[in-house]
C-alpha cells in the first residue's frame, strides 16, 4: 500500500535542470501523487526549483532518507543514473529514472534486480509513447490497418545538440551520441508496436572528431554520431534504423511500417501528440490532429533553452512555476503517474524496467555492432506494454 487515504503518495525529484520543469509540471498537475521535495548537485538549483513548484529543496541524502517519499525521479545526467538509482533503491524508494536507464547494461541489471530483493517498482523514460500520437498508431497496428508488419524505416536526422543546446558536450562523449540519447524514444516505440528486438547490426561513422560549440568551444567526440542500422524483431519485422546529428536538412518521416495490406506513418515519439497517416496504395489518410504550438527547429529549440535557463515560459511569457502551462515538453513524467498506479493495482508499469532494459540492450548491441562486432543477438524479451484505455480516434 503506498500513500494514504486522505493524502497521496509522495514523491521526490533529484535533479534540477531543463527537463525537470516538465516533470514538475506534471506531477503538479496530477491528483495521484504529492510532490514533497527537490534536490540537485547544487543546493541553489534546488532552492530554485523549489520556490517555482511550490516544494521543498533537500540534499539528495536527506531526500532519500525522508520516510514519507515512495517514490524517487532521477533526473540527474546519464552517468551517475545507476548509482543514484540504487541508492534509490536501497533506501526503500521506488525509481523512475530518465532515459538512458544506465550506461552499460550490467549496471541496470543491477537495479533490476535490485528492485526485485527489495519488492520495488521501476520505470523508466521515455514516457511518450504513451502519448496519443503514439497509442493511436498502436491501436491501427493491432486492428490489422496495414496488415502484417514486414518492415519499416525510422529516421532522427539533426545537425546535432550543439545546433540549440548551451551545453552540449557531454552529449558527444561515452554513454551519449544519437544511439542512447534519442534512440530510445524511437526504439520504445518500435518495441511498443512490433514487440522485442531480437538482432540488430548497425555502421557508425563520425565524420568530425571535434564539433564547435554555440560559443565557438571545441567539442571533443568520443562516439559515433551517424548509425544506419536494422533491427530484426522477433515477429520477423525488418526495420531499418538511421539516427545521425550530422544532417543538415531532410524530408524523411520518424516511423514508417510497412504491412503486407498498406503502410503506416507514425508520428515522432520524441512528442505526444501527432498524427498517424495510412495508404493502402492510394492517397495517406489520416488519422489524428495535428498538435497546437509551436514549430520545434533547432532555432526555435534554442530559444526555448534560453528562455528557460532565465525563468521564462517560451510560449506564454511567464514566469515559470506551479501555475504556468509549460508548452515545450510538457507531460514528460506520465510514465511516473503509470508507474504509481501499477504498484496501487499490483500489475506492471507501461514503461517498466524490463522495457527499459531490453531496449538498452539493443542500443548498446547497435553500439558494438557500429564498432565492428558485426550482427548482435539481443538476449533478453519482454512484453509489449498494455495498450492505454481508448477515449476515441
């Protein structure tokens, strides 16, 4: 049982940078869990976060020794998600952490099994394929819209980080690179869609082994930062997989399926909403609206990062906090209100630690196979994660 029946359960968020006002955000806005604290590397970032959404700032130690939190977010940099995670863990907490769940995949079968001794929940980003562009277009996979699946082709093509990021070295260096940085959101949905990855095989090349910063600083690269890849399913769907921050300009779609009855294009899962278009050899139909808001280029993303670094909403002008409606990534942390209604309901969470774990280790199996291991079977299998109750297409 966690919570309470006159109060919910709490939760406390460790990490206080850019995307941790969309969390905030969205545990604010949910009746399910009670955000109690904050806490960050620095104590000002926290004091700072905690003015904003109305919470308390701690050290991370105090925050995982407060026995009225269940439930602890990390939303500290990718190296140190496992050691944070399991301190998580050993302190009672249940986790849900930011992608990528760890940096090497011995670290998070550590936290899995963890979690298991101890009786605790994982979960893990991404959260959007949660999001009704993208359970819309699980819903036509499943009612058969394009028939069987035999193929498909996603493509994350960007001029990189550095293009809009204030701070995008750490981007380029081990345990970073468009493979673990936005390959999972786009491998999640695949799995969301098709089911486990059963063997993959990727080339990676990195054209530049230093990039420049917004300020003219040099970037060193440690990782590759173009893979074109193919990820063979274990239902036999063949998909081909390109993610590069070394293209200027193109005009592919994020995710097309190829059925034996019609294609499927899918909308980007780095974002909630969208539309999915089907052909059954004619004109695209589609299905869906398109999202309000605004255009996210890398100059318009750039702005919002500024914006956001000085307290300022980029849509509305306001000063961010507890009763601003974030416009730029806003809804990140469902996964999280999952996650706490899972462990009410006794049943696995949508984006559980076993999802996250599987896709980790077929980006780390993309990874090795970019630096010359040729086709790499993936081990593990999980579910597909249940479908969301449909409200209507």
């Amino acid at each position: 049982m966690i919570g309470s029946a006159d109060r919910p359960p709490a939760v406390g968020v460790i990490g206080c940078g850019m995307v941790s006002h969309a969390y905030l955000g969205t545990i604010l806005r949910s009746d399910a869990v009670r955000l109690k604290a904050v806490s960050s590397w620095t104590m000002a970032s926290a004091a700072a976060q905690a003015s904003r959404y109305r919470c308390a700032a701690m050290t991370t130690a105090d925050l995982l020794a407060d026995p009225e939190i269940e439930f602890v977010v990390n939303l500290a940099p990718p190296s140190v998600h496992h050691a944070i995670g399991r301190a998580a863990l050993e302190a009672g907490k249940h986790l849900y952490s930011e992608k990528p769940f760890a940096t090497r995949l011995e670290d998070a079968r550590d936290l899995l099994d963890l979690a298991e001794r101890r009786g605790l929940s994982i979960a893990c980003a991404p959260d959007t394929f949660l999001g009704e562009g993208s359970q819309r277009a699980r819903r036509l996979v499943d009612r058969g819209a394009i028939g069987s699946v035999i193929g498909g082709s996603v493509a994350m093509l960007s001029r990189g980080m550095e293009s809009w990021h204030p701070n995008p070295a750490f981007f380029y260096r081990r345990g970073g690179g468009p493979l673990l940085d936005v390959g999972p959101y786009y491998v999640t949905q695949l799995v969301n869609l098709l089911g486990p990855v059963a063997e993959v095989v990727a080339i990676g090349t990195r054209p530049r082994d230093i990039r420049t910063g917004r300020e003219g600083e040099p970037i060193p690269v440690e990782i590759a930062t173009s893979v074109n890849a193919a990820l063979l399913f274990e239902s036999g769907a063949n998909v081909a997989l390109n993610l590069s921050w070394d293209v200027t300009r193109h005009r592919r779609a994020p995710i097309e399926l190829y059925g034996d009855e019609g294609s499927l294009q899918a909308p980007d899962p780095n974002v909630f909403g969208g539309v999915t278009r089907i052909s059954k050899g004619g004109d695209w139909e589609a299905h869906g609206v398109e999202s309000a808001g605004p255009k996210i280029d890398p100059a318009g993303l750039a702005r919002a990062v500024r914006l956001i670094g000085q307290g300022v909403d980029p849509i509305s002008g306001r000063p961010l906090g507890a009763d601003c409606p974030l416009g730029v990534g806003d809804r990140r942390g469902i996964g999280l209100l999952d996650q706490v209604e899972s462990v009410q309901q006794d049943r696995p969470a949508r984006a559980n630690g076993q999802l996250a774990y599987h896709v980790l280790e077929a980006l780390l199996g993309l990874e090795a196979s970019a630096e010359g291991m040729g086709r790499v079977a993936i081990r593990s299998r999980v579910a597909r994660p249940a479908p969301l109750p449909e409200v209507g297409d």
